[in-house]
C-alpha cells in the first residue's frame, strides 16, 4: 500500500501543481484541496470538540503540530492541532484547528454533495459492492469541479477501524472523505493507494473518533 500524499522527493511522494484558478474566499470543507509544507492533500470531514472547529486530513499530509495549513489561494487558515501516526493505516489521520477569523469559511457538506454526511457509518450500514462518494484532489480528476466530486468507488469490506474500497483514487486525494452513498454517512477518510489485484484502504471515521477520544482528543462529527 502505498499513501496518497503529492509532496517532495524527499518524502518519497510526487509534486504537482496547484490545481485550477484562485478563487476568493475558498469554502473550507471535505473535499477542498489543502497544501502545507509537507505537500498537498484533500481536506476530509469538519469536527468540533473543545470549544473549536477542526477539519481532518490524513496524517501523512503534515508533518508537525502547529504547522500552517494553507487552501486553494494559498492563504492559511489554520494549525494542525493532532496527528496520529502516518505508518499505521488505522492512525493516518490528523486534525487542523481552523483560525478564528476563517470558522465563517467552514462548511460541513461535501464538495459537490450537500446532503452529506448524515453522520458516520458503522459495519452493519455497509454491504459489499456500495456505491462510495469521493470528491478530492486525485493526479488527473483535480481539472475540473466533475472529475474531482462525481467519482465513485465500490464498497469492499470494513471493521469498526478499517475500510477497503476499489475506484478512482489517486496522489492527492490523501486525508479526503469517502461517504456511503445508501445512507449519507461519512465512512472513512482516503489514506492508502493500492495499486493491482488490491483494494484501496484507511481509518474510518467510527475508528478516528474512537482512537482521538482515547488519545485524550474528543471530538465529534459535524453533519448537515
């Protein structure tokens, strides 16, 4: 498995391009692009916890705690605040505390799908074979608002910590959210890129707030 991070040679990961035009006053929610020094990545799902607003990202996407986290523009607006560990699937996810002047920017919905999430799945919500919504950032679907918010993936198998799907994900759809098309419901965020007779896989969302909520990091899923 390999992690789906656009970032320097130094960090074994391929480097593009800021994708599409500049725009003012980018919306901050799951499926926006996002860069910090690290690389390039796709911001996943908006949490709340402890007085404050965090969107998540995959751990591999940043590199320290504290680090400005940069959208679209290029503009920063916000701090990674927590950060698992990038060399374990079920860890790879991380937190980015928006800044006060930009919470107005946040938005819960998915990039291109309003009506998600609805909450966060458990196993007995999925089937083999689902349809699972993407909406990120990916090498060669990042050109257009289409490519980048109407691909689909195919369920595979999940636990209460792991998610495997099979579709169109690439470098730098890193930390982005994958929902359960049947019921609303954010599944997991993207982290491990499978190339062959494999399927990709990540952290669900069920494991995150778990493994965060134990880490001593209580935080909760905001929906629409």
């Amino acid at each position: 498995m390999r992690r789906i991070l656009i970032a320097s040679l130094a960090t074994m990961a391929l480097a593009i391009a800021l994708p599409g035009a500049a725009q003012a006053a980018v919306t901050l929610q799951p499926g926006a692009y996002h860069e910090t020094d690290a690389g390039s990545c796709t911001l996943n799902f908006a949490y709340t916890g402890g007085g404050k607003t965090y969107l998540g990202t995959a751990a591999h996407c940043v590199a320290s705690i504290g680090q400005s986290v940069r959208d679209l523009d290029g503009t920063d607006f916000g701090k990674v605040a927590f950060i698992g560990d990038q060399n374990v699937t079920e860890w790879d996810f991380a937190f980015i505390a928006v800044d006060p002047e930009d919470l107005g920017r946040v938005s819960a919905a998915v990039k291109g799908h309003p009506s998600f999430p609805t909450g966060s799945t458990v196993p007995a919500d999925t089937l083999l074979g689902d349809s699972i919504q993407l909406s990120g950032y990916g090498l060669g679907y990042d050109t257009t608002p289409a490519t980048q918010e109407g691909r689909q993936a195919l369920m595979g198998t999940d636990d209460t910590e792991l998610y495997t799907v099979s579709g169109p994900i690439h470098w730098g759809d890193s930390g982005g959210p994958l929902v359960h098309v049947g019921s609303g419901k954010a599944l997991g965020i993207v982290s491990r890129l499978c190339a062959g007779a494999c399927s990709e896989e990540g952290p669900t969302v069920q494991g995150i707030l778990a493994k965060a909520a134990a880490a001593g990091y209580r935080v909760t899923l905001r929906t629409v």
